[in-house]
C-alpha cells in the first residue's frame, strides 16, 4: 500500500534517507536484491550531476533489520499527523580553560565601614561638611551618604553641610562617641556665677549656704548631712546674684562632686578650722584642678575654742594648694557659719573671681544644660534639675536628655514659681520628659518630636552596645581567674532613692563592699517608693531592698515582703545603710577554713599499756603532759614536736583528765594523751592540739568614710 499511496519521488527519498547513509568507508555493499533495485532507482530519479551522484558500493545500511514500511513511516510520521519534530540543538565545542576570560565591564566592591576605635571621641558642631565628618570618624563618604539615606536625608556633594543632629545620628550608627561643640555666634552677656560648695563630711557647707541664703536646709537633712545635689540662687547684699551648688562630703558620693566641678565656675573649699585637711578636701581639691577651676578656701568653724587657721593653711600648702598667703593666687577666707561672720569678705572674694573670669554667655538661641540631678514625683512624672550652659531654655521646646526626650511642659526655679525661659547660670527643674534621665547628662533642643525620638533610640541602642561590650569585656575577664579561686555566694540587691544621683551614689558603694567570699549584685535600681513590682521580683532572685532616703512604703507592701521573707533596709544617712549593710555581707560570707594552735601541751612523764588482750587492741603509750597555753580538744590533731622540728602529726586517741574522758581540757591542768599510730613519746616534747576554724571576713569603715570588707 505504501508503493501506492506515496509518490514515487516522497518515497525513494524518505526511503533512501532513512536507510541509507553515504558513507565512503562503510563496510556493507549491495550490487543486486530490492534494496538494490530501490538504490537504482533512486539514482535514475537525482540529478545528473557528477557532483550529486554516488556509486551504490558506496552506500552503508543503518537498521538493515527494519521492513521499508517502518523506516518510511519513522521518517516521514510528521508529515502524516501534522506535528513537527523537536529540530536538534546544533553541537558546540567547549571552550578549554586555558582561553582568557571573557572581558566584562568591571564593578567595584562595597566599601565596609572602618571607623576609629569606639573609645575614641569626636567633635561635631552645627553645619559640618560629609567631608569633616568623614576625616573625624574614618568613614568613606559613600558610607556616610548611605546612612543619611536611611535616615531620610540626602546629600550629594561631600561639600554640603548638616546639622549637628544628623552628624549625632550618623556618628553612632558608625559606633564612634561624639561631643558637641557650639559655637559662639550670638549676643554674649555677663551671666551669674556657679559656684561649687566642697568638703569633708560635716565641715559645715550647708551651714555656710544656709546663712547666706537666710534659711535652714542642714536642720531639715537627715542627720544633718547632706545625701544629693542642692542647686538654688543667692541674691547677695550687693545684689549680684550667684548660683551655688551644694555637694555632699561623704566618700560614696564622689561621682557628684565630679559632677559639680565640671558645670562649675569657681569652686569653693570649706575646711573646719578645728578639724583641719581631710580626705575629702583632697579628694575636692583634685576634681577642681581636673576641672581646671579656680578655688576660693573658707576656714569654718574659726570661732570654736580649737580652731587653728594657720595649720588649715600650712596643710594647705604642703598639698600643693598655693595661697595668697603665700606668694600664690588662691584666696583665703576665715568665716563661721554659725556665728554668720566674716560672710561679707566670702562675697567679696567670689564676686572679685566672678570678675576676673569676665564670664559671659551666648543668650540667644538653642540651649545647652546639664542635668545635676533628677527624680520622680508621684503627680508630675520625671523631672530634672538642670542649669543652663548657653542660650535660652523655653517652655514647649522638644529636648533630649541624655538618652531620654520629652517635651518642655513647664520649667520651675529654685523657688518652685514656674517660669516661661531659663537664661545661663540659671538652675531650673524641667517637667515633661518620657523617662528618668541620669545625673551629668547634657540637654539639647531638637526642631521637632521626631528628630527627638530618633536621637533617643539611637542614643539607647549605643548605650546597649556599650553595655553588652562591657559584658562580654568582664566575662572574658573572669574567664582568666584560676580555678584555684574560690567560688564566691552571691548576694543580689535592689536599690531604691529619692534622686538618680543618689541611687548611683549608693550603688558604687554597694559594690565597694566586694570581697572575695560575697559578689554583691545590684540587680535592680530605681528612683522613688518600693513597690509591688519591687517586692515581686526580690522574692524571685531572693534580693535584699534598700531604701535611701525615701518614705515608708504602705502597708500592704511591708506586709508582703514580711510575708516572702524579705529584708528591707530604709535609711536616710550613708554611714547607717553601710554598716548595716556591711554586718550583713559578713553575716553571708561563707568564710575561710584556717588551721589554727588553740593550746600547747609539755610531756612530763609516759606511761605504756601492756599485756593487753586482742579484744582491746595492741600495747599503747600514753603521755602525761600539762597544759601551758591555750586549751586541748579530742576533736583536734595533735603535732608532736622535739627540738622544734615536727615529728608526727595525728588525731586524737584518747584524752583523759583523772581517768575519766574529757572533750576539752583548759590551761594549767594535767591531762593523758594518747595520739592515734604514735608511740615515740620523751620526756620534754611538745604537743599542738591543732583546729580548724571558719574566719569571717570583718568590716572595716576609715576615717574618711569609705568603707571595705577585708577577708
């Protein structure tokens, strides 16, 4: 059917084209037979060009098995059906691998950000070129560009300026510290000065601001020791007003001082004339030169019957002070507080320093404060005392403080009178902040909330970087303590104060009280009253709760913590929550095991155990000696010593006094020993009766009023 249905021509070419191949090296030939009549055929049907013609030996049968039908049909089925056979891919050479790479257009890396050490701080001010900042903190330009690109901003040139706030923001994102620098454009005007009053515990610096200022504020101090940072205005005779600021002496509350020396013009030195230099008058004598702020020293207390002026100013000078009494530049006043003389010559000589400062500040434009100390009032939320540096502080600005932001909703003076705007030297509580912001941070103004909130989270994020720094800094610390340290008890706190200057005041000197038995671990600090939240989480760590100067918590509080066993310490003086504090940490301490000679004994006779039977075990010596020092105790080892050289040690057989048995035996009597396996007693030995005692460590509080546990 096949013969009729294709045409002649379709099928000697499908035909031959299936079967066939041309192929001058085969190995099949064909002369005759039908597929030799079909090969026949299929030349008398090609051309007759000598090109195009081949000679039938030369022909090679590929699937000579197969019938003609199929091998026609396996060719041609696409033409049959309609359907089109995938075409073959056309077969490419590889290329081997010792040909070049292809040439392509090349793209520069990413460049990472390498910025200075983190430690390192750098200065940025208003209107800073991307150029300046990248000098500072090491960053390619196209990093800071990226940056800024995040955050909203875009610069193009490298030329263009940014605010100060931008350059904050990009800073920290590098991880680099920074620090403000404002710049002097504006009206300067004479302002007041700040004055920092400093001294040992109880030399009388409230007293003396007190009778300048004609009230009573040490009578209203707990103890009549000053426990935080005073900020108010005194409006002198002459009246020239002075802003002062009253620190408290105590030795925990050093961060404060250093605090007042660095917001502080002139710093006043109150030394008692009967007392004389102490370790707080030097302590304050470095933080001003450190400060790089002039002194003025008052001598108090000069009407008492001990005072000595002329000693306070020799120990003056032998610590390098150099008085005018001297040949030096430092002004020197006699003053009593009490008897309010001698104020008049203080006045004048602040106002003469005021005047040789020549001290003026920028009134205009954004304000720069420092937060001196801060605190939370049930009905007002956190609030900060902060005096201004530069500029005007008003009422309704947008501020960051420190790591926290807010918005101005009122600003009241020393007097507690709200006032609209706060000028510099001028100390002013600031109301409307989102939270509690630390003592010595700076307060700046911000155009609007959300460049606030921005400078705040990314003020926190650095602060948490820092602090897990620190973390991973202290554990790979302990990581190098031998192990032949001993394992320490814990013993976690919770501190609860009045102010933020005084919880970190009473925080560092909780953990002054460290030792090598007891980890004292603040878990927790807060400013204001001990709470539910307090309570809950001291039973959960099985913290103590200490309460400085605030008031009693309710009932329903006490009656819980009493009802989950916990301790809670409230005091309003330092000295008193130390000590008990330090009783406490002595009290856990698990101690030391120490051997110990608890008595000495001299052999005077021996006596020996023969003949005994097997049930009463082997022949023994027993040493008759009397006790020359100290007591003897079965429970002890024994030394046996002769010439002073050890000649065996043991445990205790048998001690007996007048036959019968005793556990302790007391100096000056006779007694009969007999140490375990020894048997090599003289005349004239000498037995130690050894313990082993637990050594507690002891709390030690100096003169200065710093306080240690010694192990």
């Amino acid at each position: 059917m096949a013969w009729r249905m294709l045409r002649r021509k379709e099928f000697h070419t499908g035909l031959l084209n299936s079967a066939f191949r041309a192929d001058y090296g085969g190995q099949k030939h064909f002369s005759n037979g039908a597929i030799g009549k079909l090969a026949q055929l299929y030349r008398s049907d090609r051309p007759t060009h000598a090109a195009t013609r081949l000679p039938s030996y030369h022909f090679t049968i590929r699937n000579f098995h197969a019938g003609v039908y199929m091998l026609a049909w396996s060719r041609n089925k696409e033409d049959i059906i309609g359907l089109k056979a995938p075409k073959k891919e056309k077969r490419v050479k590889r290329e081997n691998r010792t040909q070049p790479p292809v040439e392509a257009r090349y793209v520069a890396p990413k460049p990472k950000i390498t910025t200075k050490s983190p430690d390192r701080t750098v200065d940025i001010f208003d209107g800073m070129t991307l150029l300046d900042l990248s000098k500072r903190t090491g960053a390619y330009i196209s990093t800071l560009q990226g940056i800024l690109a995040d955050l909203g901003e875009k610069v193009e040139s490298e030329f263009d300026s940014i605010s100060i706030d931008l350059a904050e923001l990009v800073a920290m994102e590098l991880g680099v510290n920074t620090r403000r620098m404002h710049t002097g454009e504006g009206t300067n005007e004479p302002r007041p000065a700040v004055v920092t009053v400093m001294g040992h515990v109880d030399h009388g610096k409230t007293s003396l601001l007190d009778a300048l200022r004609q009230t009573s504020v040490a009578a209203k101090e707990a103890g009549g020791i000053t426990q935080h940072i005073g900020a108010f205005v005194v409006e002198m005779a002459s009246g020239a007003a002075i802003t002062f600021l009253d620190t408290p002496g105590h030795a925990a509350f050093s961060a404060m001082r250093a605090r007042g020396a660095a917001v502080t013009d002139i710093v006043v030195l109150v030394v008692a004339a009967d007392d004389g230099v102490m370790p707080q008058t030097l302590e304050a004598m470095s933080h001003a030169k450190a400060a790089n702020v002039p002194v003025v020293v008052a001598i108090n207390k000069c009407d008492k019957s001990g005072a000595d002026p002329e000693r306070v100013r020799i120990q003056l000078g032998s610590e390098g002070l150099l008085l005018e009494d001297m040949g030096g530049d430092v002004q020197v006043v006699e003053i009593s507080a009490v008897a309010k003389s001698g104020l008049d010559k203080l006045e004048e000589a602040l106002l003469l320093q005021a005047e040789m400062m020549d001290l003026k500040a920028r009134i205009d434009g954004p304000a720069q404060a420092f937060v001196v100390e801060a605190r939370v009032d049930r009905g007002r939320g956190p609030l900060a005392t902060a005096i201004v540096k530069y500029g005007t502080l008003t009422s309704g600005q947008h501020i960051v403080v420190g790591a926290e932001w807010g918005r101005i909703r009122s600003l009241r003076d020393t007097a507690g009178n709200i006032t609209e705007s706060a000028k510099p030297a001028m100390p002013v509580e600031i109301e409307g902040l989102r939270g509690l912001p630390m003592a010595g941070d700076d307060v700046i103004v911000v155009d609007s909330e959300e460049r606030a909130r921005m400078l705040s989270q990314g003020r926190k994020k650095k602060q948490e970087k820092d602090r897990l720094r620190k973390i991973d800094e202290s554990m790979a610390d302990e990581l190098e303590i031998t192990e032949e340290t001993p394992e320490r008890v814990e013993m976690p706190i919770i501190v609860k104060a009045d102010v933020q200057g005084s919880v970190q005041a009473v925080t560092d000197a909780l953990r002054s009280l460290n030792s090598a038995q007891v980890f004292v671990n603040v878990v927790h600090v807060g400013v204001g009253p001990i709470s539910q939240h307090d309570i809950d989480l001291a039973q959960a760590c099985g913290a103590y709760i200490v309460g400085f100067n605030i008031r009693s918590p309710p009932i329903a509080i006490t009656q819980a913590a009493a009802r989950a066993n916990i301790k809670v310490l409230l005091h309003k003086v330092i000295y008193h929550l130390l000590e008990e504090m330090g009783r406490a940490i002595v009290e856990k301490a698990p101690g030391t095991a120490e051997t110990q000679v608890s008595g000495e004994a001299e052999v005077l006779n021996i006596f020996e155990l023969k003949g005994r039977s097997k049930s009463k075990g082997p022949d023994i010596k027993i040493a008759g000696c009397r006790i020359t020092d100290g007591h003897f105790s079965k429970s002890g080892t024994m030394r046996l010593l002769r010439s002073g050289d050890v000649v065996f040690e043991g445990p205790c057989a048998s001690l007996k006094r007048e036959k019968q048995d005793a556990e302790k035996i007391e100096k000056g009597n006779d007694c009969g020993l007999v140490i375990q396996d020894c048997d090599d007693f003289q005349v004239g030995d000498v037995i130690q009766c050894l313990e082993e005692v637990i050594r507690k460590p002891k709390f030690v509080s100096t003169q200065s009023g710093s306080v240690r546990i010694e192990c």
